[in-house]
C-alpha cells in the first residue's frame, strides 16, 4: 500500500502575528512542489489567518490540541467543530508536553481522536518513551500501551512516534531503534483496524533537522514527519520536506 508522506510542524506555543511571513516563505517554495503533503500547526489565535494564507497552497493547516465537546462550558478550551469551521484540516493530540503539562491521559486522548474524527479534522494521535521508559526496556510496551488507550475506533488517523527524550534536545535514536519501534506500531494498528491500518501514516518526531530528515525517513513504515524546532523557520522546514 501505498501512503503519501507528510511532513507536520508543531509551532508549539511559538509564533507571532508576523510569523505569517514564515508560513508565506514555505507556501511560495512549495508551489508546484506535491510529493508530499505539508501541514503547519500554529497556536491557535493564528490558526484562521495561516488558513487564509495558504488557501489553494497545498499547504494544509492544522491545530495543536481540541476539546472532546462540541460546544459548551470549558473556559478555555477550543472545539474540533470550531477548528474545522475555520479550514484546520487536522489537530494534534497526546503530545507529550500536553500529557505533562495538563495530565492528559490515553483515554483523554482517545475522547478527543473520537471528536476530531467526528468534526471532519485528521487525528494526528503522538506516544513515545521517555529516557528512564527506554533504559529500562519498557519502551515498546509503553508506546502500545498509549496505542491501545488512545486509538479511537476509525482509522482515520495519523500516528506520530515521538520519544519523549528526542524531543528539543537533538538527541535522536538509532534507526534500528525507530525501525523497531515503527514495526511494532504497524503491526498494532493492523491488529486494531485490519487492512485499513496498512494505510495509516506513522510519522517519526524528535530532533528532525535538514540534516538527518533524509535517513530517518528512509527507514521502513517512516511516512514522513513531526517537525518541532525546524518546522519555525522556512528554510530548515523546506530542507525536511523536501527530504521526505
Ligand atoms: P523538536 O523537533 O523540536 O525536537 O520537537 C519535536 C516535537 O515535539 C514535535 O511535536
């Protein structure tokens, strides 16, 4: 089966008003690119203008984080039906930073995936290790543990591998580890949703620069990227796309 790369940028909480001029860098590079899809998620106050930028692009645009609820009271938070009214195509879920910061389990998770799917936006679902997870050996059980908790039923989604010790610190793992690890992840979601799970794009995250894209995407069921860091600037996110 074949699965079209992608390659996502996690703003993260970075990115001023005048950031959109990264975002129009990108766009400008990319026309008549197409040989992989290119999603920026930015916070969310600049999500509707990054939208209007990058109409007909190519470039799609996507969100960080949703809420389980359609509407209602939740001081704060921001719906998936919402982000889909606005042009988001997708939103991220489960990052490691939001299962910190806010204590976001696997069944938080799996609510939101469920919304998000239900809104029309593409789940893009992140688990990973963390260091002492990983020098234990519990790496792997860790990682389809978060699978198992947070997948939701339909498998219109995207996997993101995203060891929590990779993450901002340049530090990536070897590529039998990531071959492993995304082995492990396909075959969890073949078990999950049969055939369908072929076609699931798992994307790798942590430490992904211009300089090492090229090789981690080479590695078997690495579909393309999360990008954090080198997603900010045009030039270092253009040389990772044009990687995958
Ligand atoms: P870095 O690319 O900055 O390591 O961040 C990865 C990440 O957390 C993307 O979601």
């Amino acid at each position: 089966m074949t699965r079209t790369p992608l390659v996502a940028g996690n703003w993260k909480m970075n990115g001023v008003p005048d950031s959109a001029s990264e975002l129009r860098a990108m766009i400008d590079a990319l026309k008549g690119g197409g040989h992989c899809d290119v999603l920026v998620c930015p916070p969310f106050p600049l999500i509707g203008a990054f939208v209007g930028d990058a109409a007909d692009s190519g470039v799609e645009i996507g969100a960080q984080d949703c809420h389980f609820n359609e509407k209602g009271a939740h001081t704060g938070d921001v719906s998936p039906a919402l982000l889909a009214a606005i042009g988001a195509s997708a939103v991220i879920l489960g990052h490691s930073e939001r299962r910190a910061d806010h204590g976001e389990a696997d069944a938080l998770v799996k609510a939101k995936a469920q919304a998000a799917l239900a809104a029309g936006l593409l789940p893009i679902i992140c688990v990973g290790e963390t260091e002492a997870q990983r020098d234990s050996g519990q790496a792997e059980a860790t990682v389809l543990a978060q699978l198992d908790g947070s997948l939701p039923d339909d498998a219109g989604i995207v996997v993101a591998y995203e060891p929590v010790w990779a993450i901002g610190t340049g530090r990536v793992p070897e590529n039998a580890d990531i071959a492993a690890m995304h082995a492990a992840i396909r075959k969890a979601v073949v078990g999950r949703y049969g055939e369908a799970g072929q076609g699931i794009r798992l994307l790798y995250g942590g430490s992904v620069k211009p300089g090492n894209a090229a090789e981690i995407f080479a590695i078997d069921d690495v579909d393309g990227g999360l990008i954090g860091g080198a997603s900010l600037k045009a030039d270092d996110f253009l040389g990772i796309i044009r990687a995958a």
